[in-house]
C-alpha cells in the first residue's frame, strides 16, 4: 500500500478520532477458553464454578469438531446442540458473558484416534492447524451442522433458562479458517447472510452477535490479504462490515515497543507488551481494514481479542507452541509468560489507544495452560497470579 500524504493523514485523523471516541470506555473485559470434544461438557457446572472463583467475566466455549475430508466435519467427534445448550445455560445462571467459537481440529487431536489403524488416507488427518482447511463454508456440514446447531443451542438454552440472556451471545464464524477465507471469501458472505437468516427464524436477532475469530495472520499482508484478489478483497471487506463483531486470535510479536537498539537484549516491560498490543491494533485497522479492505472506520465492528496466549516462541512468537525445550528454557519461558500476562493486564485496562472490548485466554497445551487445569506439570504460578490480580 502507498497511499498518498494527504490520503494518509486523513485516514490517520479518522482513526485517532475512532480511538478517542473509544478510550472512555471502561476497562476490557477478561474470559476464558471452554474447549471440548463430544461429552467434555459434561461437567460444566464445575469446571465454570472454578473460571467465576477466579473473577473470568467470559466464557468461550470452543466445541471442537473433526475435519476429516473435503467439505466433510465428523459431527458425532463435537458436542451435539443440546450438550452445548446445556453448557451454555449453566454459563448464563452464573453469570458469564459467552462467546461460542466452533473449532474444525484434525482427526489426529481427537482423544483415542489412532491414524495407524484408521481408513481415511486424507492429508486432513494430520494437518497441523485448521487454517489450511479447505471447507467450503456454505457446505452442508458447516453450515448446518455446526453454525446453524450452535445458533440452536442458543436458542435450547433460553428456553430452559426461561427467559432472555443477560447479554448477547458472540458466535464466532470460521474461527482461524485462514484459507477458505483467501480462497472462497464470497461464500463467507452467503454464509453470514445465511446465518443472520436463521438467527432470525429462531427468534434470536436481540440474542446472537454473529462475530468471526480471524486468525493473527490477518495483520500481515503476505499472508492473508495480499495472497487475495482485488474481488476477493472487496467481498471481504463485505463481510467485514456485516458483522456484528470482529475477534482476532493476537499472537503477534510482544516485544515490538522495545526500541529497536535494546530489542533482543532484554525482555519487555509490561507496560511496552501493552503499548506493543496497541501497536498492532493500530497497525490493523489502518493497513488492513481501513488500507487493504477499503473499510472506513465507522465500518469497523467492534474489535476483540478472541484467543491469547505466550507459547513455546515466548514473547517473540507466542503463537508458536510446539518444540521441546531444556528446563533452563523452560524458566526463561516461565518469566516470559509471566510478563505477557501481566502485559495483556495493562493494555485491557488502558485509558487510551486501546478499543478491544474484551480479551479471552486460551489455555490449553503446555505453555498455554498456565492455571495447570489440563496437567498440573503445565502450570506457571506467575503468569495465573498477574490474571487473577488484574481480575481483581
């Protein structure tokens, strides 16, 4: 992008006013990840009784599915509508906000899978990561089997509760499905469209946010916009601006407000991991949804923190979470986590230059599992005290 000086101080005052208009808004609110495979769910009431015992205002619960071959999700791998609407109820009497942000895992993370005795030959069994999926949205089994199941669950659990939820419930569309979006954005379009359509049907316009949880790799060009066509782009932009809401999965580099002559020397204040966090806010709206998608600012939905954490790449890379590490590693990683934590504290409660609404950990695999609820081997004392600090 090469924008024009007086295109670009236009667009810069534009953005200044949007941030402005947003730091009189209180400090961001901090939830939680619920993931779960089919039954997982079956001992919600404790496992949320352990997130409000920690001050969590947010519960995401991510019901998780198998993608086991081209535009084909194993339902019977993820919770059915009426085990998430269980979950979802007992999340609402207690008081939680709730995010629902439907994961396509492959095969090989199903608990008990076994690829050597399996028949599927796809390369789907064992991709690393659900952004390389090729699902079309629209298919039968996205769409219906886990966008329009999730919309009923919603709707299952008000009519238990008896009543309205306290507030609107986020469903996130196509949580990190990085390539569908590159390749097929315009059927992300008919989705949203479609999934509106049947919020409707089901009574529930005042009742569901349809919201998308982009991965972090939306923030840099190379790998998501610039690999997109002009129309590509412009019905991107289309579904953008339909949404209700608009999360990112923030794995972005944490030390970048060291300056540049002390980068790699020391770690990161906390104060700087949360000036990088508005860095990289800023950095997104003006270069990609403003630069790339053509979205004025009073297009931009609004923003939120769908999925963090610190990894195996530490402060640097905190997406990347694979790699063993010696236990001197494992203590550098330990007050890198830490300081991350403590960082995300500061940038959810800034005054000014932050617009994010509300930010939710992921918390499981090493690493990310810092309160050891997964394996108690995976907890970092640290990292759980500056989140239950900031809670408080």
């Amino acid at each position: 992008m090469n924008p024009s000086s007086l295109s670009f101080a236009l667009v810069t005052i534009s953005l200044g006013t949007a941030v402005a208009s947003s730091a009189e808004a209180t400090p961001a609110a901090l939830g939680v990840t619920y993931a779960g495979w089919r039954g997982e769910y079956g001992n919600a009431d404790r496992k949320l009784a352990t997130f409000k015992e920690i001050g969590f205002r947010i519960v995401s619960f991510v019901p998780t599915y198998a993608y086991t071959g081209l535009n084909k999700i194993d339902l019977a791998t993820g919770p059915d509508a009426a085990e998430l609407a269980k979950a979802v109820g007992a999340a609402a009497r207690m008081g939680f906000a709730v995010v629902i942000k439907p994961h396509l895992d492959p095969l090989l993370y199903r608990p008990g899978f076994d690829p050597f005795q399996s028949e599927n030959q796809s390369w789907r069994v064992s991709c690393p990561w659900r952004g390389f999926f090729d699902v079309d949205p629209m298919g039968d089994d996205y769409r219906s089997g886990v966008v329009f199941a999730s919309l009923r669950a919603v709707r299952t659990a008000i009519d238990n509760l008896g009543g309205a939820l306290a507030a609107p419930v986020r469903l996130e569309l196509g949580a990190e499905l990085m390539n569908s979006m590159v390749y097929n954005p315009a059927r992300w379009v008919e989705l949203l469209a479609a999934a509106k359509k049947e919020r409707h049907r089901l009574g529930l316009d005042k009742a569901v946010a349809v919201s998308h949880n982009f991965t972090h790799h939306l923030e840099i060009p190379e790998d998501f916009v610039a690999r997109m066509s002009p129309a590509g782009k412009r019905a991107l932009g289309r579904y953008i601006r339909g949404l209700d809401a608009l999360a990112l999965s923030q794995y972005m580099d944490l030390t970048a407000a060291i300056p540049a002559v002390e980068r790699g020397t020391r770690l990161p204040t906390a104060d700087e991991i949360a000036q990088a966090l508005v860095l990289h806010e800023k950095n997104f709206r003006r270069q990609i949804l403003v630069g790339a998608l053509g979205l004025r600012p009073t297009e931009i939905p609004p923003l939120h923190i769908g999925e963090y954490g610190v990894g195996r790449g530490g402060l640097r890379h905190p997406n990347l979470w694979a790699g063993d590490a010696t236990p001197a590693q494992e203590k550098e990683l330990a007050l890198q986590i830490a300081r991350g934590h403590e960082g995300l504290v500061r940038y959810l409660a800034l005054p000014d230059g932050r617009t994010v609404q509300s930010a939710v950990l992921w918390v499981t695999g090493p690493h990310y599992d810092i309160f050891g609820w997964g394996n108690q081997k995976h907890a970092i004392p640290e990292a759980a005290a500056a989140i239950k600090a900031g809670l408080r």
